[in-house]
C-alpha cells in the first residue's frame, strides 16, 4: 500500500475545500509535515481535517515513519485519548 500517496491525497483534499472552522463542522488542525520532522507552525504548513481525516493521516505517518518514537507517539495518544 503507498501510504505516502494515500497521505498526500489526504492532504491535498483538504486544502482545496478552503476549510474555514464554524459552529457546524468540527475540524482539527494538522500540520502536514511534522514537528518533530522540522515542520512549523507556519500556514501553508496547516491545514484543517475532520476527526476522522486526522486520525487516519497521523496512522498513515504511524506507517511510513515507523522508527520515529514522536510520530508513534502522537499516534499513540490519539489512540488512548479517554473521553472528558
């Protein structure tokens, strides 16, 4: 499976809705290349997801970087949030 091109798409599809965060649609901010890979805080390096959008591009990167402990680990938490 290219989990690389599957990420991108991901991504791609993201930016060309021009997503905006509203009352309506819950969305989560997902920065595209990772911080801890050198990525910033910088807009063209953000883009908005849907919950599940974002869950599935953080197991996609879980899988193409498996050796990266902070991509396992942000992983990780998503998976083992406990509700509040």
């Amino acid at each position: 499976m290219n989990y690389k091109k599957i990420y991108d798409q991901l991504i791609e599809k993201a930016k060309a809705d021009i997503r905006k965060k509203s009352i309506e649609i819950y969305y989560e901010s997902h920065h595209i290349i990772p911080k801890c890979m050198g990525g910033t805080n910088e807009h063209s390096n953000l883009v908005l997801l849907t919950g599940r959008e974002h869950f599935l591009c953080h197991w996609l990167l879980a899988r193409l970087y498996p050796e990266n402990v902070s991509i396992t680990a942000a992983f990780w938490g998503m998976c083992n949030q406990r509700k509040q």
